[in-house]
C-alpha cells in the first residue's frame, strides 16, 4: 500500500489526535509513538523537507513522556511502593498526591541496574 503525501498528513493527524486523548486517561502505548514517528520521517521524506524545519519530531520529544508509578512498577519489575521509595532516584515530581515520572529517565535506571539491584538497596526487589 502507498500513501501520499496528504494520506500521511490525515495518517499522522489522527495518530496525533490518539495520542492526545490517550495522555488523558493514562499511558500511551509505545506503538502509537513509534507509528507517530515513522509517519513524521515519511512526511520528512515525501515533501522532501525543503522548508528547512524539519517534521521529524526531536528524540527528547519522543522520549518525554509522564507516567505513574504503577507503569513505572511494571518497567522495573517492582511494588509501587518501592517506586515511591526510589522516585527521587527517578526524578518523580509529586503532582497532589501522584507521583510523575518521565518514561526516559526510567527506562534508563532499568536499563542502568545490574541483576535487579539498585545502587542504594543491596538487595533483590521485594
């Protein structure tokens, strides 16, 4: 199937428009970020970027995303309440009584402990 360049346009706006009403009711899947992404570099690609602002979503756009701590619980294996016990390892931000965090800097804390180990609980995860 090809698409051109106003069916990705349509394409991307309702990915968009998903995007947007799911941040509302809780996390995005990472399927409609990656689709939002392709459809950016596609765009990028068929209108041949001369305008020289380019379309393509920045990677620190991509990876910004706010998510809670039971999404966080889930990446990194653990109870919710160790996720409130390690938030400020996590950069987590109290909003009212919910803790925030931003799916990147969580992503790379997992990504950085060695065998379900945090640096400061020298311990397996409860």
């Amino acid at each position: 199937m090809f698409l051109d360049i106003d069916d990705a346009r349509m394409l991307r706006y309702v990915v968009s428009e998903m995007i947007r009403h799911r941040q509302h009711y809780g996390p995005v899947p990472d399927v409609l970020r990656r689709m939002d992404a392709r459809l950016a570099i596609e765009l990028e690609l068929l209108s041949g970027s001369d305008t020289g602002t380019p379309l393509t979503p920045s990677l620190s756009e991509l990876k910004s995303e706010s998510i809670g701590s039971a999404e966080v619980a889930r990446m990194l294996g653990c109870s919710q309440r160790r996720v409130r016990y390690i938030a400020k390892d996590l950069d987590g931000q109290l909003v009212g009584k919910a803790w925030v965090f931003d799916r990147a800097v969580v992503a790379e804390y997992a990504a950085n402990r060695k065998g379900g180990v945090d640096a400061k609980f020298k311990g397996p995860w409860p």
